[in-house]
C-alpha cells in the first residue's frame, strides 16, 4: 500500500495527484477508468482541504491507495467530524445559479466509482473509494 501525507490545502492538489495517477500506471490500472478515479481523488482532496479544518487551523490528510484487481483510496484527516454521504444529493434539475453551494464533489464520487464509504474513528475522518475492473476492462 503507498502512503502520501500532505497539508490539508488546496497547494498540494497536484502532489495528491500525480501520486495517485503515479500508482495507477506503476499497477498498470486500465487506462479508460482512471480519469474516474482522478477526478473522484481530487474531489475528495479538496473537500477535505476546504473544509475539514476550521479556517485558522492547519491539519494533514493521508492517503494510502491500495491497487490488486481494484484500487482502493483511503483519505483520513483529523479535521471536524463530517460524514459526507448523509448530504442529500444535489438538485442538479435547479438552473446552476440557484444552486446551494455545496455536494457535487461527493456526488461526482459516488458516481464515478463503484463504493465510497465514510467513518468516523480515532478522531479521524476515514473515507474510502474504490473502483473495481470488471472482465470486460481486462485485470491488473
């Protein structure tokens, strides 16, 4: 399993991924699923760095990725508790400028992978996403 530890903020969102697109080719992941998963790995990053930690403070997140028939991506930070999947999902029918801020990132997530679980433990918010690869796409 690779492990990365960074800040919370939005500075290292191209440190997070390159190691996770790093990690999909070193485990020769099928090409064609992992903009998904990059997509779903950096929404997850920047909700953890925008609003994890109240503005004053400073926190880390850790990823650990995971990659043996499908890749699994562990984000843990110690910020406020905040389990992301009770949100409602966005009304995506309501024209964009009458939107509420807020839920598209977990929404993109939710549906571009195949499982996205949240917990609370230890003090960390834990939150996993994993997408598999079905015999169609071929094995890693």
């Amino acid at each position: 399993m690779a492990t990365l530890s960074v800040k919370a903020n939005t500075e290292y969102t191209g440190e997070v991924m390159d190691f996770v697109a790093a990690e999909l080719m070193r485990h020769d992941f099928p090409a064609d699923l992992r903009p998904d998963i990059l997509i779903a790995a950096e929404e997850v990053f920047l909700n953890i760095a925008l609003y994890a930690y109240e503005p004053a403070q400073e926190g880390d997140v850790s990823l650990y990725v995971s990659v043996n028939g499908k890749v699994v991506i562990r984000f843990e930070d110690s910020g406020q508790p905040f389990d992301p999947l009770k949100r409602d999902a966005p009304d995506l029918d309501t024209p964009v400028m009458e939107r509420k801020i807020g839920g598209l990132g977990i929404h993109f997530a939710r549906n571009l992978m195949d499982e996205v679980e949240y917990r609370y433990a230890n003090g960390k918010n834990i939150l996993t996403i994993s997408k598999g690869v079905s015999k169609q796409d071929g094995n890693t």
